[in-house]
C-alpha cells in the first residue's frame, strides 16, 4: 500500500517533526508558503523610489509580515482572512531584485556591473538571461526532502565560483626571467582551449611571483575579448596597470594590517597596495647558450627598421631635403648616429618592417664559435661580471644596423654622448677581451661610437637584448645571476646613457620593455626604484602595440646613505612586501583583448606591474554558463507549477548556483499559480525534463490551500550570497538546504577558486539559524579533509546551530579535474582524487556525534539503519 508524505516515519523523529515543522505544514497544505503571504503585506506605491528608499520600504514591510507569519504558522490567521494587496510586498522584491541587476550585488563577489545592459559580465558571466538545464523529480534527496513523490528540481546553469579576465595586454607580469607584457606569455603559451568566447593556454616552465615574492608556477594563460572601461591605477613609485574594473588588487589594511583583496573599482587614492619583495633563484654561474640565441635572433623580421608609417615618411621626406640626422632622429624617435644608418637604409631602398629571407646559420654569416679552443664566440657563454658590464653600455647606447661591407650582414655600434670618452673606451676593451674582437672607436664633434663589424656578436647582443632603442630589454639570464653581477649591468647602463646627481641615479629609455627591466633589478637589488613616462598624448591605452615612439620611460633610484625614501612617503615595509599608496586612478575606454594568468598557489595572486594582483579562477573553462534552455519568469513559474501539479513536494532551486538567477526566480515566484502552461509551452519545457512521462497530475486540491496554488520554496545554495540576497529570500523560501562545503579559506580558494568562503558562509548560516528558519546543513566528507574542513565545520555548526540537522554525506567521488583517469585531470588535486575511506566516514559521524549534533536519520536512512516507510 502507498504510504503518503505526511505518513512517513521520518515525521515522528522527534528532531525532524520539530525541526522541519514550517516545511512539513507548507508541503501538506496545511500551511500556505511564505510568498503567498508576501502577496497579502500592503506596502506603499514605490514608482520612483530610490534603491535606499526601496530598501526603508523592504525593511517596513519584513517586519510586518514576520508579525502576520507567527500568526498564520500558529494557526491564528487563515489565509483566506487576508486580502491580497497591490502592490504588496512580494511587488516590492521584485522591484528592488530588478534594480539589484542594475549593479549586481547578488553574491560575495559584489561585482556591480550592469547586467541588463547584455554581454558576459562579473564573475558569473552572465546578463539578465537565465538558463535551466533540466528540471524533474528528484528521488535522491534526504528523506523529508524527497518524500514519496520527489523533490522538484531545478538546475540552473553557471555559477558565482568563477572570475573575469582582467588585464590589458600591456601589462607587465613579473616571471624568473624579467618582467614580461602578458599579451606576450600568451603568445607563447602551448597548447590552447577555446571555450565560449575565451582562449586559455597552457605554458610550460612558466613562473611568477605570489603577494610575498615567493616563486609560483603558472599553469594557464587566458585570453578574453573585453569592451568597457578599463581603471588605470597609478601608485607611488609603482608603473601603473590598467584592468579591468572587477579585477582584483592586493591590498593592505590600514588599520589592522591585514593583507586582502579589492576590486579595481572600488579602489580609492591612499589605498596601499602590495609590492611583493621577490625571493629570486640565483645560480652559481649561469651560462647562455648562444646556439640557441642566435637560432632564435636571425629567424626574427629585421631588426633595424622598424617605423610606424607616418613617422616613415616624414623621415624620407626630411632625407630628400638634406635634413640633418639629428632632425630625422626626432622624427623617428632615435638617436643622430641611429638616425644616419636610418637614411642610409633608405638610401637603399629599405623600409620599414621588411623581413630578409636567410639562409641556415651554418650556410650564412661566419659565425665563428667554438668550444674553447681558438678564436670566435663561445658555443657558451659564462654571465660574469664583465659580460654584464658590457650587456650594460649595449642596453644604454647600442644598436644593430645593416653592414657596409656586406649585404647580408649586421653592425654592432655603441653611440655615446658627449663626455662619455670613459665608458666609450671602457666598451672596446670588454669587446675585444670577451670575444677577441677589435672594434673601431670613432670619435665625432659631439659623440663617440664604438663599431664592431661581425654579424655574429650582434646577432647575440640583438638576441640576448634587442636590437634598437625601442625594442631593448633586459636579458633573461641577468634575473638568476649573482648581486654583483646585476649591479656590473645596472652601474653600466648609468654610466652609458644615465645620470648621477646627489645620490639619485635616474635612467630614460624609450623601451617600455627596459625600463621595466631595470626596475625589476633594482627591486631585486633590495631598492625602492621609482617608475615615471612622459607621453606625447593623453591617448590612454588603446591597443597593445606598446608604448609610443616618443614616449621616454624613466626609473630613478636614490642610493643608499642618501636622505628620503620609502619610510618618508607612507611606505609600509615588511618581510615578503612593500605597501606603495595609490596616487591616482583613472578610467579610459578600451576595446580589445585582455588576458590573465592562474598560478599554482593558494593564495590566487600573482604580480604584473611589480603589484599583486588577483588570479584567474578558472571558472569559463570550468564552468559552463551556456548549458540548457533559456527560461523568461513566466516559463519558469509554469515549470514550477507543473512540477508540483505532479506531486512533488517542493520546488528545489538549485545549480549551478540559484543566487546569480535571483531576478528571475523571484519574479517567477511572484507568478506562482497565475500562469499554466500551454501545449507550446510544454513542448519546450519537456527539452529540459528527462522524466515526463513517468508523471500525472494530480487533482487540485493535492496542491491548493485556501483556493490558492502552494508550494514550499526549497534554496539549495552554496551559501555564498550577499547579506541583500539573504533578506530578499528570506520572507520566500520556506526550507533551507545549504551546502557548508570547507573549514577554513586555504582548502575555498585553493579547491573552489572562491576567497572570502568562510566569513561569507558562516555569517549566512548564523543568520538563518537566528531568524528561526527550517534548514537542513549538507556537508560533504571529502578525502584528507576530515581534520582541516570536516571537523571545523560540524564544530562551527555546534557551537553557532545548536540543534540544526545535518547531512554528512559520505557519496564523495573523483570526477572531472579530480579523477585521474580523465584527461582534464588537474594534478593540483591529487588530494581528493580518490574516494573517502571508510575510516575517514566513520570518524567524522564519530565526531558529529560527540558534539552532539544529529545527524544520524538524515545522513544514514538509506543505509538501511531506519525502515523506509
């Protein structure tokens, strides 16, 4: 004989009949659910109203249908003794969830962006559209939960554990190997997915530094599409970075101390954010291999002529008129001696960007190496400090231009200003002691140069370098040598093209890609360097080509022993940082890539522009938030009308994660019993339904109360919501059925990719538990986790939810990037890529138990331990 839901044995368990009683009654029809009372709390006409004047009305309105619900939950008022109002308070919610969506603060993550306004936006990727996946009766549930006839579920796509992509491709991350544009490491990644309308790629011996300096791993490299204002922070001493407004910075709390993240857009002047002091890996000796830099030098385009085209013809044109080459070097951006091999290039007949087709190494220029023995280049080189010194005056004043005496061929030349006789002379010796070359030194009225005519040393100066004073950068080997070998390179670049004045060295470049070089050295060296570009224009950042030809970038440094410095402009200093005040922050328009990195970290930060910033989540790849069918308030509300017409005890709103669709759930509970759907409307709804035709609908009065459709509002969330979501919700949902998934925020971020878990969660339950609400905790054991989340989280419950059933649920299993046969298996998370053993099972109900938390009818009745029926 069928037994019914309000005759199962659970009902008589005293802890379940006490502790589910709202939900019991609301499931029988004993009760009406809680929006229907909702719909009969009068409010007054709110057109017009201010959010805060919406949220004054909410907040009058609650406290009155919590005066009305005790009297209807005892049983003094009948629904039917109460008139609907227009509007009512269920109105209300619905105004002011659709106001939320404007600035979306539904989760933690308080991302504010406009979601009505379309396109993937916040942390959830999402506009205002939902998606439902499917929809049926669910017979797994807990026994209250699932009854007889099955819990109506809902699963709806995406969820709020995911993160944007947030940097411009400008953007320079800081690797072992020197700081490097972002757009860049993307380039350079392997192998690639695509997923939506993102790109993530995954590179190889890849590494960056966390918010203290320690050395981390990069695992992915993402690329995304993004239009919108990008805020572009500038700190003290700092470059600035330009990301996106949801992207989050390090920061450093004024008050208590505490290292934590911010959001760009909520970032104000005076903030401090985090520079981490990198814990570097020095070696011995490092040794470059020149094989490999001049295999990779002469397959790239030529390096000597590389003009935009307006600054192209205006240089032709100032040739053609005789013009001196200090006035095409303004033009062009370079110096008078790079200026003449210009016009000689033109002369020529070479342009701009033009790329020679060359043959082999072995069957071109006389390379020269040699293994030791005789003269030429060494196959390998050892990084002194003389080599330094002169990868210095290269990095100052050096260039390649094409060779006079042979067509194919490429001239090394150091040009030196006036007064620079010293390191000029200084130059030719290191040239010839390290590479047995005799350089011509050619002094001219206001320079000096130093010329060296052999294709095969500037091929590895332009390999190891760059090959003109755009395109320099620090050479990657110099990051892992020794103190006093980067201090031979630096005091050589000051000495080349620097200044020294009352114990303040300063250094312009026109490379972006130096002049952050040498901030990172600096850095490195245990200074405070300061960072500064003088630009031609306000144009901000529109496009990722890099900086301007004119545009001189320049990094100072006072020396030790000199008076000022950090302590002197509010900079905080510690063990792993240093905190730099935010001077000003800016907004300008961009439209274009932007890009983001994971680490292998649990901390999810990472540094670009010497700051640490926030890490990729991982949540587009993840994640699918293009799943299912798209569902309007009025389709959903049919859904869920059918779902109880059939028997099922409760609509169970579920994901994916509900709260990032709390706009159109609240409307569709807004239209419960109001709309029925159609023939049409259920040819589209059964694509989301797997079991349609196992169920009928049952009379009317199986899921009416007072003439009125009723159904208990089941929320099963990951509880990681905001404090305005849970009031939303609070006077809607009849029985809670939270997931309490970790016991502390390392295991959040580092499993779920989600930061301020515990706070967020625990503040949530605690709320729920104190408004007096039915609410059944689900806490899944997973495998080594017992101590660290497990044994936190059911002491947490006891002490802060005395009483409050609990699920510990023993169904944990490896899947997707935590079994090890999938191929998406993630290594990162061999700790939970096995089932839970029975001893770890047995020792969290053993601790469940001596806290004396019940648990044992909701966690064990499928066990056999309690009679079915």
């Amino acid at each position: 004989m069928e037994v019914s839901f309000e005759r199962l044995w659970v009902w008589e368990v005293e802890e379940i009949g006490e502790r589910l009683r709202w939900y019991y009654m609301v499931a029988t029809n004993r009760r009406p659910a809680k929006y229907l009372i909702c719909r009969r709390i009068p409010v007054e006409p709110f057109e017009g109203m201010t959010e805060e004047e919406l949220w004054s009305a909410h907040r009058r309105a609650s406290e009155e249908f919590r005066r009305v619900f005790a009297e209807v939950r005892e049983g003094t008022l009948r629904l039917r003794e109460l008139e609907e109002a227009n509007p009512s308070l269920m109105d209300l919610k619905v105004e002011v969830v659709r106001r939320m969506l404007r600035r979306c603060v539904f989760c933690r993550w308080r991302c504010r962006v406009d979601r009505t306004a379309g396109g993937k936006l916040g942390t959830c990727m999402l506009a205002r559209t939902s998606k439902v996946s499917s929809y049926f009766h669910h017979l797994g549930e807990e026994l209250p939960i699932r009854g007889t006839m099955g819990s109506g579920t809902i699963f709806f796509t995406s969820c709020n554990m995911r993160c944007g992509f947030c940097l411009h491709p400008d953007v320079y991350v800081m690797t072992d190997s020197g700081p490097r544009r972002i757009e860049e490491l993307f380039g350079e990644a392997g192998e690639e997915v695509v997923h939506i309308d993102g790109r993530a790629r995954f590179p190889r011996e890849l590494y960056t530094y966390t918010y203290n300096g320690e050395r981390v791993r990069v695992s992915k490299v993402f690329k995304h599409h993004f239009s919108g204002e990008l805020v572009v922070v500038e700190p003290l001493y700092a470059p600035p970075i330009a990301v996106t407004p949801s992207h989050e910075i390090v920061v450093y709390g004024e008050g208590d101390g505490a290292v934590g993240k911010k959001r760009a857009r909520e970032l104000k002047p005076g903030d401090r954010l985090l520079m981490p002091k990198v814990r570097r890996e020095v070696a011995e000796e490092v040794v470059i291999d020149v094989d490999s830099v001049l295999s990779e030098a002469v397959r790239a385009p030529d390096p000597s002529f590389f003009l935009e085209q307006e600054p192209l013809e205006l240089a032709i044109g100032l040739s053609i008129s005789a013009s001196s080459s200090v006035e095409v070097g303004d033009v062009a951006g370079d110096d008078p001696v790079c200026a003449g091999a210009l016009l000689s290039g033109f002369r020529k007949g070479l342009r701009g960007g033009r790329e020679r087709d060359y043959p082999p190494i072995a069957e071109s220029w006389p390379i020269g190496l040699t293994d030791g023995v005789g003269a030429g280049i060494p196959r390998k080189l050892v990084l002194d400090e003389e080599l330094a010194e002169l990868l210095g005056y290269y990095c100052a004043v050096g260039r390649i231009v094409p060779s006079d005496q042979r067509p194919s061929g490429y001239r090394l030349v150091f040009s030196f200003g006036e007064g620079k006789e010293g390191p000029a002379c200084r130059t030719a010796r290191l040239v010839e002691r390290k590479f047995g070359v005799r350089p011509r030194l050619i002094r001219r009225r206001t320079t000096v140069s130093v010329e060296v005519d052999n294709a095969s040393l500037a091929l590895l100066l332009a390999g190891l370098c760059g090959s003109n004073p755009h395109d320099k950068r620090v050479p990657g080997p110099l990051f892992r040598a020794a103190d006093g070998v980067v201090r031979s390179f630096l005091e050589a670049a000051v000495r080349g093209a620097g200044t020294l004045e009352e114990g303040r060295v300063s250094i312009g470049t026109s490379s972006r890609d130096l002049a952050h070089g040498l901030y990172a050295l600096y850095l490195l060296l245990g200074h405070l360097p300061s960072y500064s570009a003088q630009r031609p224009s306000a144009e901000g950042f529109t496009g990722s080509s890099g900086a301007g030809r004119s545009e001189v970038h320049r990094v100072t440094v006072k020396l030790p022993g000199t008076e000022g410095g950090a302590g002197d402009v509010g900079c905080g200093t510690a063990d792993g940082w240093v905190a730099v005040p935010v001077l000003s922050i800016r907004r300008v328009w961009y439209d274009g890539p932007v890009y983001n990195l994971e680490v292998d970290h649990e901390s999810h930060a990472f540094t670009a522009s010497f700051l640490a910033v926030g890490n990729c989540q991982n949540g587009d790849i993840s994640k699918d938030k293009d799943n299912g069918l798209e569902v309007t308030p009025e389709l959903l509300a049919k859904v869920m009308w059918e779902l109880r017409a059939e028997g099922c005890h409760n609509v169970n709103l579920v994901g994916g994660e509900p709260t990032v669709h709390l706009h159109t759930i609240v409307e569709a509970i807004s239209l419960l019993g109001k709309v029925r759907p159609t023939p049409r409307d259920l040819q589209y709804m059964w694509l989301m339904k797997p079991d349609y035709l196992r169920w009928r609908r049952l009379p009317e009065e199986r899921y009416t109360v007072d003439g009125q459709f009723n159904v208990p509002i089941l929320w099963n969330s990951n509880m990681f919501m905001s404090g305005e979501t849970l009031e939303i919700l609070r006077e809607l949902v009849d029985i809670w059925l939270p997931d309490f998934k970790f016991g502390n925020n390392k295991c959040a971020i580092r499993l779920a990719r989600t930061p301020w878990y515990w706070e967020t969660v625990t503040e949530n339950h605690r709320r729920i538990y104190e408004w007096g609400e039915d609410i059944v905790v689900r806490h899944l054991v997973m495998p080594n986790h017992v101590e660290c989340c497990t044994k936190p989280v059911l002491r947490w419950i006891a002490e802060n939810m005395p009483g409050t059933l609990v699920n510990v649920m023993d169904q944990y299993h490896p899947d997707c990037f935590a079994d090890p046969r999938s191929p998406e298996f993630d290594p990162r998370l061999s700790d939970i890529a096995r089932y839970p053993t029975r001893e770890e099972i047995e020792e969290a109900y053993r601790f469940a138990e001596e806290l004396g938390i019940p648990y044992e009818v909701i966690s064990l009745e499928k066990k056999g331990f309690f009679p079915v029926f």
